[in-house]
C-alpha cells in the first residue's frame, strides 16, 4: 500500500490597503500594500508574477504608496515616510511626517515635490532629495477634521484636497 503525506497551512489573506503603478518602467511593475503591513512587487512580462515581498509590521501598514522614478515610497497610521531599498528588500530611509497619520500621498508633476494628506487636517509639502525628504510648507484646512486625498493638477500648478469635512480645498 503507498503512502501519500499531505501538509495543510492556514492561509490567512490580508486586505489590499493601497495599489501605484511606476510610470514607464519594463516590465510594468506595480506596488501594493497589505493591512498586514506588506509591500509587494508585480511584474507583467507575459503574465502577472509576484517578485517580491517587503516585510514590514502591521503598525507600518500603508496607506498610501507610490512611485518617484525608481524610488517606492509609502506612508500610513504611523506618520513616517518609507523608502523602500528593492535590491536589499528592506527600508533604506525613514522620515517622520509630523502630521500624525498619513492618509494619502502625491507628487506634484514635473517637480520633485511630495504632498502629504494628514491626520491633523493639514498637507504638507516636501522637497524630495537624492536620500531624503526636505519639509517646505504646510497647509491648514482651518476647518477641522483630517485631509483624507490629496491630489495634483496635471500641470501642477494647483493642489487639491479633501477631508473629513466632506469640503474639497483648492490649493
């Protein structure tokens, strides 16, 4: 009589918090965070693959994650900015926001300026260096409530959030 051994896991599939495509890269790949705290990388060359995980904690969840030319940034309820190392597979850089949890992330076109949705209603705007996050101004919404989106006209020549009080800001 043969025998057959089978070994089950539990699989316990974690919540897609956030998703960001890098503009122009080949293979197209695509970034996600994970409620688990998770980054991971997809490339499409015939077929969409997985071809890494960035280990992170569940207190380093992202809420938002993104592209600037090959660097993959995130942030989320911690209030600190993560770069990504892809090569090492581990953090390489991280900023504290000053703003309590970040909700949402942009980069202004044709600049090197990051724009942050925080926790406590305000955007804040930063100048991106080779290794490093530069503060350059804030915006308070005046009214209460956290900024939830934050996004950029494709010229760039304005900013635009939204908050928790249902009002979208015009910067």
């Amino acid at each position: 009589m043969e025998v057959h051994r089978v070994r089950f896991f539990q699989y316990n599939p974690s919540a897609i918090q956030c998703l960001a495509f890098q503009e122009g890269s080949s293979p197209l790949r695509l970034a996600l965070s994970r409620e688990n705290g998770n980054v991971e990388i997809w490339e499409q060359d015939q077929a969409w693959a997985q071809t890494m995980v960035l280990y992170a904690s569940k207190e380093e969840c992202a809420e938002s994650i993104l592209w600037y030319q090959d660097r993959l940034l995130s942030a989320g309820l911690s209030g600190i900015l993560v770069q990504w190392n892809l090569a090492r597979q581990c953090s390489e850089m991280e900023v504290n926001l000053c703003g309590g949890a970040v909700w949402d992330m942009a980069i202004r076109p044709n600049a090197e300026q990051l724009a942050v949705a925080c926790e406590d209603g305000c955007v804040r705007l930063f100048d991106i260096e080779p290794n490093t996050v530069v503060y350059k101004k804030s915006y308070s919404n005046q009214g209460g409530g956290r900024c939830l989106a934050i996004a950029f006209h494709p010229e760039g020549n304005h900013m635009l959030s939204g908050g928790s009080d249902s009002i979208i800001r015009i910067w």
